[in-house]
C-alpha cells in the first residue's frame, strides 16, 4: 500500500475526496506528483465525487466568426474561458480537410467533458456538408468526433440533464426546413437516440435544464408563406412518460435569452424604445418578473446575451466595432451590480456552450 496508495498514510478513499478538491487549471502540474495521481486525475470517480460534493467548474466555449465569414489558420475563432481564473485563450482551429467556403455557421454542444462542433453552410446545404470536431476542455486538444446526430439540424435547442444531451428542433436542408424532431446523446454508450417528437417546430429557441426536466421555450417558425413566427409557448420533456408536455404562454415575445442560474430561469426582456430589463421566471405565478434594468450605457440598440455561469449571470456585449466585451451578476442579490471582466473578444460570439467539469 505505501507504494501504491494516493497519500501516504490515508486511504485512497480520503485521498480521492482530497484530489477532488485541486482546482482543474491544476491538473497538470498535480500530474506530475506520481504516476498514481496522474490516473486518479483521470479517472471518471473523480468527476463523480466532484458532482456529488458541488465541487464542479465551468468553462465557456465560444465561436465568434471573424467579420469576413472564413475560417482561416491565421484567423482563430474558437476560445475557451476559465470563469474562475477569469482567463480568455484561443484554440487552434479544428483539423479539417479543404477550405471553408464564403458562408458557414458552427453549431456548438457541450457532450460532458468535451464539445461537439458541427459546421454547416449557411447557404446551399448541397454543397457543403455536414462537418463534426470535437474539443476536449480537460485535455485541451481537438480529438475524434462524436456520433453524428441521428438527423443533421443546425439552430436547434440543447441542455444536459440526467445523462442525457438532448438536442431538439432547428432546421435543416436546402430550404431550411423547420424541424419538431428530438434526440438525446447518452454520456455513458456514447450514442445518440431519438426520442417523441415536439408538438411545434421551432428553431432557435433556448433549450435549458430546469429541476430535472429537458425545457425548450420560444423559438421561430417559418410559414409556408415566409413568414417567421415568434412562439410564445413552452414544451418540457418528461423522460419518466416519455411525452413532452406543452406550456402555453411560457415565454412572452419581449423575452429574449434565457438562462438557468441555481435553478431559476432568467432572461432579457425589451420594453419599448429598446430600453432592457433583467428578469426571471416565477413558477407559482406563471409570470415573468423584473429584477432589474440594464446600465444605461447597454441601452438603446446594442446587442446582448446571456450566459448562466456557476451561481452568475453573464452578459455579453457587443460594441459597434463587433468586439465582445464581459459582465458579471449575481442574481440573488439585489440590486443588480455588473462587474466588467477582464478579457475581450475581437469579433462577437455567434454561438457557445457551458462545460460543466
């Protein structure tokens, strides 16, 4: 055992709930302890005790498209951010083969400790297919891709609940056709499975884990006459009757980005002349309630979003110069307070991801 154990002179079992506790951006040089923390670093019970304890971080995996629509070794366009460390690094492009062409969208999913990024064409399907990387956080390096989804879908909704990736929605084809279809990525087989279908199609609507339910609210719908239809209803999957259940009425057409912050539902919504307020989502009242406005200086036509970080509430903003610039909330204590954080991004995400480690 002396030569073996993780700590000398406690059981492994102690030892474990010691590692647990290292900070992820420490791994590597913890690493190099011993051949025997190297594994336990590793290993799957680690991540387990981590979740059991509340010992979990997060990074945040943007895309943000450089402004002449190319992917270029010289242009980076995938970051990853460390919300403890408060750090912002560029990643290597993904491996592929050929060029890009002029117009492509990058559709990016957390899949447990990795990032599944799928890049389809923003034009004519036909002549671009689908392409599949995926980014290991812990790690930090492009590996092999996932399954491919069960049917390609780009704008759909996702979140991870219980095991489970669902992806649901989006749209799909030359013609961008709307889908109501649904799948989930089991984290333990590896493998996609498709499940009911929704009630409504619908595609950019926000997919979110809430108490334990898969929820997919707002979203468009083009009409056969090319009209986009903003849905103000709700659907929530219930993996125990295997249906999705229909919440009319759940998200009113001001609100916009929808996020989970420690189980409550926030989002932006826009009052008139442009001005924005922070609010959130009472469930016994089935009313959306103010918490707060926006400075005045994120006001008027500038563009935002927002990101659920750990116990935070993230914006992000872009200026007229389409850099990105970072704030920080907590939610739970009033009034709002928004710290800048100290990292910039040149051009302004189209899409990201949190990673829950």
């Amino acid at each position: 055992m002396a030569t073996h154990c993780l700590i000398p002179g406690l059981p492994d079992e102690v030892s474990l709930l010691c590692l647990a506790r290292i900070s992820l951006a420490l791994h590597p040089v913890a690493s190099c302890v011993s051949r025997a923390w190297r594994d336990a670093l590793k290993s799957s019970v680690l991540y387990d005790l981590r979740e059991r304890f509340g010992l979990q971080e997060h990074r945040i995996l943007i895309f943000a498209p450089s402004k002449r629509g190319l992917l270029s070794r010289k242009l980076t366009q995938f970051y990853l951010i460390d919300p403890i460390l408060l750090k912002c690094r560029p990643l290597p492009p993904p491996p592929f083969l050929g060029g890009y062409p002029r117009r492509f969208y990058c559709d990016v999913i957390s899949l447990g400790r990795q990032v599944s990024v799928v890049r389809m064409c923003c034009g004519s399907f036909s002549d671009c297919p689908e392409d599949v990387f995926c980014f290991d956080v812990v790690s930090g390096v492009w590996c092999m891709p996932p399954p491919s989804m069960l049917e390609p879908r780009t704008s759909f909704a996702s979140a991870c609940v219980d095991g489970y990736v669902y992806a649901a929605g989006g749209k799909a084809g030359p013609d961008c056709v709307n889908l109501k279809s649904a799948e989930r990525f089991n984290l333990l087989n590896k493998q996609w499975e498709k499940i009911a279908d929704m009630k409504t199609e619908r595609y950019l609507a926000a997919g979110v884990a809430l108490k334990g339910s898969f929820c997919v609210l707002g979203g468009f719908q083009r009409t056969r006459e090319g009209i986009n239809i903003m849905h103000v209803c709700a659907e929530v999957w219930d993996p125990s009757k295997e249906e999705w259940k229909f919440m009319p009425s759940m998200c009113p057409n001001d609100i916009r980005r929808v996020r989970v912050v420690k189980g409550k539902l926030y989002g932006i919504r826009y009052c008139r002349c442009r001005r924005k307020e922070i609010v959130w989502y009472n469930e016994d009242q089935n009313q959306w309630l103010r918490l707060g406005s926006l400075p005045e200086t994120l006001q008027g036509n500038i563009e935002v979003n927002l990101i659920g970080v750990g116990d935070h509430l993230w914006m992000m903003v872009k200026d007229a110069n389409r850099k990105c610039s970072f704030f920080s909330t907590d939610p739970q204590k009033l009034p709002l307070r928004w710290t800048p954080l100290p990292f910039l991004s040149e051009n302004y995400p189209s899409n990201f991801c949190v990673v829950t480690l």
